[in-house]
C-alpha cells in the first residue's frame, strides 16, 4: 500500500502527509511542479521528514509501505523518457510477466513498467489492458503539465488543487477511468477516459 497526496499550500501539503501516513513509512518522496517542470526535492527510506518548503510550487508526496522490495531505486516517483510517475496500488504480477514477455525486460518494479508501457502507445488503450489496482499522478515531457487518473481498484480523492489516497474535508472522489489536467492550479475533468480490466479492490 502507498499514500499520495499533493498541494499547492504547504501547510495542506503536510496535513495530507500525516493522514496519509498510515499508508506507508518504508519510503518515501517529495517533489515539486512549478509549472513548467518536475523537480524531486528529497527521497529516502523511513518516514518523510518535514523540510521547509517554498511558496508558489505545487508539491507531491508519496509514501510507501513494502509490498514489494523497496530500494532507492524504486522510490517514487518513476522516472522514463522524460516523464513521472506517481503510483498508488499494486499492478498484478500476470501483468508484469506479460509486460516482460512482450519487452523482453526482466523488471520488476510495476510503477516504472507502467510509466513504460504508457509511453509505447495510446494511453487509454494501455491503461484499459492494465491488470491491477493504480491512481496516479503523471507528468508528460511532451505535454508538459500534471495528469491524475485512477481506475475502480483504488481510491483517489480531491479538493480543487488538492489531491490524496486518503479522503480529506469537503473531498471528492476522482472519477474513475478519467483524466484530470491541472489547470490555473486546479484539478479539471478532461475529455479522455480508459475503462478498468477487472474490478476487484475498491469502490467510493
């Protein structure tokens, strides 16, 4: 299981942090969008510390328990071709062994498979096939701007600019198979949509 959570106030940024927390304590990560790009600001192992944060850059957190072997090297966010990825959920290991098959690839860590398959082809083609649970937040080299998107099999909730894997005050829960765009620092529904393989985990 991991927490992800995001906010453009810092003191929100870090209240999520905490509601989140019971998520995971084996990893974690912040990072920033200052609209323009992504920037990872720390990363580590045990629980995540509060570092002073800048004004005017919109921050993610990710927390992360030990579903799998967690190392420095699969610390979120996943990093390909110039995109990010930020993974809450667990992709099916048929699905991975699918994706080695068809890649010829012995990797293991099901975010960076993810983000790698996302970038082979028609994303809501790919996520529609994708096997497993996953709410993201996404970040394009080629679309240069913050995505969020989940399936049925995990929660995501959110509040105009803010977003968490654990419901919050006066929170949404994200539509599942939809696209949302960040936009003038909020979260707006798109017109791009995938569907979900297998509904097995989790409904609002």
């Amino acid at each position: 299981m991991c927490g992800l959570f995001a906010s453009r106030d810092k003191k929100k940024f870090y209240e999520l942090a905490k509601i989140n927390s019971y998520r995971g304590s084996h990893s974690y990560s912040i990072s920033y969008y200052n609209g323009n790009k992504v920037q990872v600001l720390t990363k580590g192992l045990g629980e995540m510390p509060e570092i002073e944060l800048e004004d005017n850059l919109y921050y993610i957190g990710h927390v992360q328990a030990p579903t799998t072997e967690v190392s420095d090297d699969n610390i979120h966010p996943a990093y390909d071709k110039g995109d990010y990825l930020w993974h809450n959920g667990i992709i099916l290991d048929t699905q991975i062994k699918k994706w080695q098959e068809k890649w010829d690839k012995e990797w293991s860590w099901d975010t960076y498979f993810m983000l790698y398959n996302m970038n082979s082809g028609p994303t809501e083609d790919i996520l529609s096939e994708t096997e497993g649970s996953f709410a993201c937040i996404w970040y394009g080299k080629y679309m240069p701007y913050l995505t969020t998107f989940r399936n049925d099999n995990s929660p995501l909730f959110y509040n105009n600019g803010d977003i968490s894997s654990t419901k919050f005050e006066d929170s949404l829960s994200l539509d599942s198979g939809v696209f949302y765009s960040m936009t003038n620092n909020k979260w707006k529904k798109s017109d791009r949509a995938f569907t979900t393989k297998d509904n097995f985990y989790w409904s609002p």
